[in-house]
C-alpha cells in the first residue's frame, strides 16, 4: 500500500494505540501520513526536535506521531510524554550518544 516506506516502529506504535485493531490502525497510518505531508506539521517538529532527541526520543517518525496523536487527541498525554514512552516500552534505539557509552 505505501510500497514499505513506513517505519515498523510506527505501525507497531499505532497498533499499540488501537489495541490490535487492524483497521483502525490502517485509518490512523492513512491520515497521519496526510497529516505529515503539511509543511507545517513539519515545522512544528523542527521547532520541537531537540526537546525530544534530549529525552532519547530519536525516532523522528515516532516523534511526529506523538504530535499528531496530541492534536488529534488520540493520545492523552504530552508528544513528549508520549514518545519517551514509546521509546521504553517498545524498547526504540536511544540517540548515538547513548550507544557509545554501551
């Protein structure tokens, strides 16, 4: 459908937020990528991208559907919140400068 350009964190981010529905989630993927095509929608992350990337969130799809989530109100929490949760739970890479201390 999106000929495998869409991060697998993500989905299973998304699947995690719809409790395993496939369609929901399948609705969800479809508007956040509509959403993400807004220049806009992009800058607002530009402007936040530090904040997350010092809460080890490093993955900018992740992070992007944490700020659409919010808006939307699919998701309660801050994209902050909900990303540094993403990243623990789901158990996402932390940024380049944690792996080199491993």
């Amino acid at each position: 459908m999106w000929n495998h350009q869409i991060d697998a964190n993500l989905i299973n981010a998304i699947l995690g937020c719809t409790q395993r529905k496939v369609d929901e989630t399948i609705k969800w993927l479809s508007v956040f990528e509509t959403w993400k095509l807004q220049p806009n929608n992009l800058k607002k992350y530009e402007e936040k991208k530090k904040e997350f990337i010092e809460r080890r969130c490093c993955n900018h799809q992740i992070n992007l559907f944490c700020i659409f989530a919010a808006e939307k109100e699919f998701l309660r929490r801050t994209p902050i919140e909900n990303a540094t949760m993403a990243t623990v739970n789901n158990g996402l890479p932390f940024a380049k400068k944690d792996l080199k201390k491993l």
